[in-house]
C-alpha cells in the first residue's frame, strides 16, 4: 500500500523533531562545568524534616567577585555553572539560620556539574554570631589542553587528564582540576580552564594509560590575565593479555533471508572504559565462534551480518586469568514487499482531524492527620508530619511522601488507581497506618490518629495493616574528606592525623584516621550525617552532608584551640616542641564466666596491632599477664586488638612524653562452661577495671536459661589481606601495598553474606558457615578483584588479593593457599606472629 504525501511529510517532519531533541539532549548532557544539588530542612536535633524552596545560593571567587545567585526550585534543588577553582558559599532563606561562616568548596571538573548539597537549621540567626571578614587576592586564569602524539605524528586531546598545580613560594597550596570529557563546539577534547591566584606555580598531570608527566618550566599567573599551557602526554606501553578475555558464539536465527553461502559473522567488541583498547574487529568461523584476548575492564559486544538485524550485549567484566562468555543471536531481516502493481491516482480526500482523546482527571489523595488530646476524647490537628502514601507491591523509592499542613492535612497525586498504604508518623508520637482503597469515582480520603508516646496504650489487637516491606539496600555511596586548617582565605594547609567521625541518628557509624594530606574516605549507604573532625591542639570542626548516589566530597576546617589564661595571670611563652618518645602500657583481659560469677582474666596470646595515621606502627602478642608494653613518637594512635575466641576491640590513645596505660576488655564469641560469656550491659569493655575478688553478675543474670550451657555451632574465619598494586619508578615492577578502605562482599548461593572494608593493614577477617563463597573486592582506583573458597566448620582460610590500578597489568604476588586449622583451646607456646608487609617507601 502506497502511503499520501500527506503522510511522507508527516513521518519528515517527526523525524527532524526527533533530531533536534536528540542534539538538546547531547548539548544538556555535556553541559556546564558547575555545581549542584539541593537545600534540606533541618530541625534544631540535626534530624532531616525536608528540602527548603526558595532558598538563595550565592558563591564568591577569593577574589571577592560574586558569581550569579541561583534560586533553589520547589524540591529545594539548585544548579548554577561555575568554572573550576575555589569558591566560599552564602545560602539564605526566610524562617532558617543563615550559612555565612565562610565555607567553600573546590571545583575539579571542566565539564558537567559535581553534586553538592546543603543543610539549613530552622529558627532565627543568634545575636552574638557574625559572618567572618574574608580577605581578598587577585586571581588570573589558566587555560589549554591535555594531548597525545598518535603514531601519525598529530596531536589529539586525552579526556579526563587530572591536572595538578601546586604554587610556589609561601604557603603551598594545591589546585586540581580534570581536562574536557566530551568535545563541545567551544571546547575541544581535552581543553581546560582554572582560576588561579596570582604567583608562580608548578603543574603534573596524570591520566589512565600515560605515564604522569611533571612540568619543569613554571607557569606564572597574572592579575586579570589569561595565560596558556598544553601539555603532551605519552602512551604507557601495555603487556599483551593472555589466558583472559571475551569469548563465544554468534547463531544465525530462521528462517535464513537468502539461499545463498552463508554470511560472513563481524564481531566488534567495544570497550567501556578509557585506556582499554579492543583491537579491530573480528570474523567468526563456520560455527560462528570467535574469540580475543583483552585486558581487565568492561566491554560490549555487537556481532553483525549481511541480511540480519545487528545485536548487542550488554556489559561485560573481564576478570585477570578468565575468559568471559558472551553468546548472541542474529534474527533475519523482514523480506522486502514485492513492487504493486500501478493503479490510477486515487482522489485524496482532505485528512480526517483526529481529536485527541479526552485525558481522565488526575487521582488526587486527601490525607488528614489528627492528634489525640491527652486524657480526652477529642482530636486536634497535627502539623509537619512525615506521610507516606505507598501502592501495595510497589517498591518503597517510589512511594509518595509529604509533610502535613497547619491543618494537618496533605495532598498527593496518584499514577493509578489501587491498594494504598497510608502511614504517618511524627518524632514523640506513636505511628499509625491504614489501608485505602483509590479509584477515580471514590472518595480517595483518610483520617490517621496519632498518640503521644507517654499516652499511647498497648494495642490488644494486632493491627490489619501490615508495614510495607522495606526496599532492598542502595549501594555504598564514597564521601571524601579533607581536614584542612585555614590560615587566612587564600592560603591553607591540611591537618595530619585527625580523627575523623561520621554520625548519623546519634550514634557513630564509622571513624578513620586522616593521612599526611589531610584526606581519607568512606562507603556509606544514602542519607544524612554530621562529619566529625578531632585533632589534638585544635577546636572541634563539623559539617553535614546528604549521600545519594553519586560520590561526594566535603571539606572540614579546624581551628587552633586558644589558650585559657586564668584572671591575674598572663599567657605562657611559647616552648619549642619537645617531642621525646612516650612509653605505652597495654593490659588485655577477657571475660569468662566462672560458677556464678563474671570475672575478667589476662588474656594471653592476643595480637596487638597499633596503627598511626592509617599505617602499621607496630605489632605483637600481650604475655601470660596479659601486658603488652612498647615506646611511641607523642601523637594519636589506634588499637586493635585480636583473639580467636573473642570479639576484636579498637582503643584510641594519644601518647605523650611520659607513660600511659590502658586497660582493653574483649566480650567473647562462645558461650559454655568455663569459657567466655558476653558481660552485662553495665560493664563496658573500655573502662571496666577488674577487681581483686570476681565480678558478680546483675540481678535475675546468675542462673543462666535453659540451654545456653550448649555449644554454638562451630564456624569457620575468613582471612583476607588486601594488597594494591602500586607503580614504582620508571622500569621497575609494581610492588604490593596493604589497601585500606577496600570494600569486600562475601556472596554465599548468589547472596550477600557478609560485608565490609579493610582496615588500615589492609585486613579483613569474618567468620563464616560451612559452604561455597566468592568474594568480591572493590575500590575507586583498582580495578575489581574476585576470589571463590570453601570453607568448613572449624577451618581458617587465608587470602591475599591484589588490586592493580586502572590501566596497568601485572601479576599479583604469590599468595597463601587454604590452611585448615583446627578450632583447639590455645596452647601455652607462643604463637607465630604474623610477618610485617613491607611497603616501599615513596
């Protein structure tokens, strides 16, 4: 059938309509470079309650000029488009204390927009608080590209170059900033741009594939003026793979679209990441079978053939010593339609208008939320209350939320009809849930009744709304931080060592040590925390921060703390510092439960592993006392203290010129006659101090259930050294290096079975069931690892995984097999101390 002209214009036009939102959609996407993200509502407990609308976002250059204001929208999100460079930030809103205490942020990226959110307290401005006075310093602008010499002899821009640029003279102050990802009509790949202040600075550059290029000629920076700098990288030369790689089978559907030979399968296989090259295409044999070496990475398939729809995979992962089985199906194209034969012309009449169907109203929910006054009958509404509004089977991130008005009543639109769950809660009271039904004739309404806690009754019946099942777990998000001390507003410095806490509800949720340069990182899932840092001779620095699913980086400033002077005296002179070394005392006990009694005991045997600014300090095994006693540089350090029959303990210390003792406790892992039991909720394990007599248990705790003389069942341990691959000098091998802050999951049948990360040795050890596990290991810089064992009950099993950097391929050292060990009662020999790992010095 012929189709009108009427017809071939419209399937024209929509077709230039499709172009054109497809080149909206590039240009949005390679848009920027800037920042983003949103504004959330904290109540004066610290405790997420919403996004703040309208909330005004002002960011100023260490020059003092003020960029444009962006306006937060009604969900409380922002972007506005800053070049790369350092920027302090102002956020204002009516009925919220403002953010005026001179913070910044740090701007790496030449395209796209990094993500960064903000937190505004409810309530008015303190009297006493006044914004800081920041100085100012002139700035200039450094720009050019990063670029590689092709076999060709011309000159092409390497995406995401890291460039660092560190000024000379004073205080040092490092500046980074990531070359051009995509090509733009202004912005060719490669190209960069940065606000510097003014002085003379040095430049490295690095980039995944090329060796790291560091610029002997200084670039110097002028007040007002633009000044250039390319720099030309070179290719690191790659080992060919082998024994790994993508391999499979490519079958041709029926029915076949033609009877002659057989087409000739092409298959190409695409890399995903930068660096990682594929070769050129490949022909599969007469069974369609192909096969090719490849380094580590992710890659997608497409196989093609004359007469057949092409078809793709998806992502693939290359793992080191395996090849990865990709197998795809070509389906035959449609036959053509034969030619029709000729007809007169047909008489066209003028085209029916089509009136578009008339859309149904939208589903509208009206939800109202009452408070039950106390010692009455009557009810009141409840304003600010949490609602959620959840269709039955639906996953939880979908569900719609709100606040309640002054009215205590909400309005949410609903996709389509069905079963809702309509809950509500707020912080003091009891929550409370109904179930509704939503249909575009109903009343689509409902009335929750909440009670305070203190009046709330314990419900004879079991409520019929059953809460909704919760979502399964997001994936960790990385939070970077840097601790820095602010020495005016241009010139910085990092704070070595600091502790550094992350809390959320309350209570601590992880904590870290900072390296030399002030920086670590963690893996925590989505939501709100308050970022601790600690550090001896300085004031407690905090901020918030909100995780979603893109890596966030926070900065935290601490100041020096004043010296108190007492009224009539005057402030000492300032000593030079003295740093003799310090004497640490450790004693180790452990809890097992006697006839009747609780008693701490010396532990002998325990390994005492002391860390300093993330790194091994020292190592060893407490005596037959259970004391353990070495001498330290004056700073902070962390305990670990480990025992195969009890639960590992972190002790933090700071040692000073003199002697410093500690007392550690470890709660047990079994429980039986005359062995370890868990201590009573009274006792903590960093302070108890046993007595000369025993330790009497608490009332109602003397004798024990029935059962729980009877053994645990026995389990096996899991131990896994984490080892990163780092670069040495030019020529020489890669060397192995402990990695903290690896994350590890144990899947067990498809499952997660047990997660975490290495510690700062690079350690981590879980105990495990009988069974067949394989262990992922993850990490920003390192390409993943995996490992599968089997383990049984009573058994230990060793590992070292090693992780090579994105770009390189190198063996990893030779590591421990599987060494059973029996599950005995220790011995009174002294065990083996486990070798030190030796790491290069840089």
């Amino acid at each position: 059938m012929k189709r009108s002209p009427d017809t071939h214009s419209m399937f024209s036009a929509l077709a230039s309509i499709s172009l054109v939102l497809s080149l909206l959609v590039a240009q949005a996407a390679a848009a920027g470079p800037g920042v983003h993200g949103r504004v959330f509502a904290l109540d004066e407990n610290g405790q997420t309650t919403g996004t703040v609308p309208g909330a005004k976002i002002e960011f100023r250059s260490p020059s003092g000029a003020a960029q444009t204001p962006a306006t937060a929208g009604p969900n409380g999100y922002y972007r506005i488009d800053l070049p790369p460079g350092r920027y302090t930030y102002k956020v204002t809103a009516a009925g919220f204390q403002d953010e005026d205490q001179g913070r910044g942020i740090v701007l790496e990226l030449t395209d796209g927009y990094a993500v960064y959110n903000f937190s505004l307290i409810k309530g008015k401005n303190p009297e006493q608080r006044k914004p800081p006075e920041l100085p100012t310093v002139p700035m200039g602008r450094l720009e050019g590209r990063v670029l590689e010499k092709t076999a060709d002899g011309e000159l092409s821009g390497v995406p995401g170059a890291r460039i660092s640029l560190r000024r000379q003279g004073g205080e040092r102050s490092l500046v980074r900033v990531t070359s051009q990802r995509q090509a733009q009509p202004d912005k060719p790949l490669g190209a960069y741009a940065v606000e510097l202040q003014t002085g003379s600075f040095r430049a490295s550059v690095a980039a995944s594939g090329f060796a790291t290029l560091v610029d002997p000629a200084p670039i110097v920076i002028a007040a007002g003026r633009s000044s250039e700098r390319d720099f030309v990288l070179t290719r690191e030369a790659v080992e060919p793979p082998s024994d790994q790689g993508i391999r499979g089978t490519v079958r041709l559907d029926e029915p076949r679209p033609t009877a002659g030979p057989e087409p000739k399968i092409r298959v190409q296989i695409i890399p995903l990441g930068p660096g990682v090259p594929a070769g050129p295409p490949l022909v599969a044999d007469a069974q369609g079978r192909y096969s090719r070496n490849l380094a580590e990475g992710r890659y997608r398939v497409l196989a093609q053939a004359d007469g057949y729809r092409p078809a793709r995979s998806g992502p693939r992962d290359v793992f080191r010593g395996r090849y990865t089985m990709v197998n795809l199906t070509l389906a035959p194209l449609a036959p053509l339609a034969p030619p029709e034969e000729a007809k007169p012309p047909v008489v066209v009449k003028p085209p029916v208008v089509v009136k578009p169907p008339v859309a149904p109203p939208p589903l509208v929910f009206r939800g109202l939320v009452l408070e039950a006054v106390p010692g009455g009958v009557k009810t009141r509404p409840l304003p600010d209350a949490l609602v959620l509004l959840r269709q039955e089977g639906q996953s939880l991130f979908r569900a719609q939320r709100g606040v309640t008005d002054g009215r205590g009543e909400i309005t949410l639109r609903v996709a389509e009809p069905g079963t809702y769950a309509f809950v509500a809660r707020l912080q003091g009271y009891t929550p409370a849930g109904v179930q509704v039904d939503i249909s575009p004739g109903g009343a689509n309404t409902a009335t929750l009744v909440l009670r305070r806690i203190q009046e709330a009754e314990t419900p004879k019946v079991r409520p019929s709304i059953v809460p909704p099942v919760g979502p399964e777990p997001p994936g960790p998000v990385t939070l970077h931080v840097r601790v820095m001390e602010r020495l005016d507003t241009s010139h910085e410095r990092p704070v070595a060592g600091a502790m550094v806490g992350v809390i959320q509800n309350r209570e601590r949720v992880q904590a870290r040590q900072a390296d030399a340069q002030g920086s670590l990182s963690f893996r925590l899932p989505p939501g709100g925390y308050l970022v601790r840092a600690v550090q001896r001779g300085y004031e407690l620095g905090q901020d918030t921060v909100r995780l979603s699913s893109e890596p966030v980086s926070k900065v935290i400033y601490l100041q020096r703390a004043r010296e108190e002077v007492a009224p009539g005296t005057r402030p000492s002179k300032p000593q030079p510092d003295a740093r003799p070394g310090g004497a640490l005392e450790l004693q180790i006990l452990g809890v097992v439960r006697r006839p009747g009694t609780l008693q701490p005991v010396p532990l002998d045997g325990a390994r005492i592993v002391i860390f300093r600014r993330g790194r091994v300090a020292d190592t060893g095994q407490s005596t037959a006392d259970g004391r353990y006693s070495t001498r330290l540089p004056p700073e902070a350090y962390q305990i670990k203290v480990m025992h195969e029959r009890f639960v590992p303990a972190i002790e933090e210390v700071t040692v000073s010129g003199g002697l410093t003792r500690r007392r550690i406790v470890l709660r047990p892992l079994a429980i039986g006659g005359d062995r370890p039991e868990t201590p009573p909720s009274g006792i903590r394990p960093s302070t108890i101090k046993p007595p000369p007599g025993t330790i009497k248990p608490p009332p109602g705790t003397i004798k024990p259930p029935a059962g729980i003389d009877k053994p645990l069942p026995t389990l096996g341990m899991l131990d896994l050294q984490i080892l990163g691959l780092k670069p040495g000098r030019a020529g020489a091998k890669m060397s192995p290096a402990p990695l903290p802050g690896a994350h590890v999951v144990v899947l067990k049948n498809g499952r997660p079975a047990a997660t975490g990360e290495s510690d700062g040795g690079g350690r981590y050890r879980t105990r495990l069931s009988s069974g067949s596990y394989e262990i992922k290991v993850t990490h920003d810089k390192f390409v993943p690892g995996l490992e599968r064992i089997s383990l049984s009950g009573g058994q230990t099993v060793q590992r070292r995984i090693a992780l090579r950097p994105t770009g390189a391929s190198v063996e990893p050292p030779p590591g421990p097999t599987e060494t059973p060990r029996p599950t005995a009662k220790p011995t009174t020999t002294t065990p083996k101390i486990r070798p030190k790992i030796k790491i290069p010095l840089r």
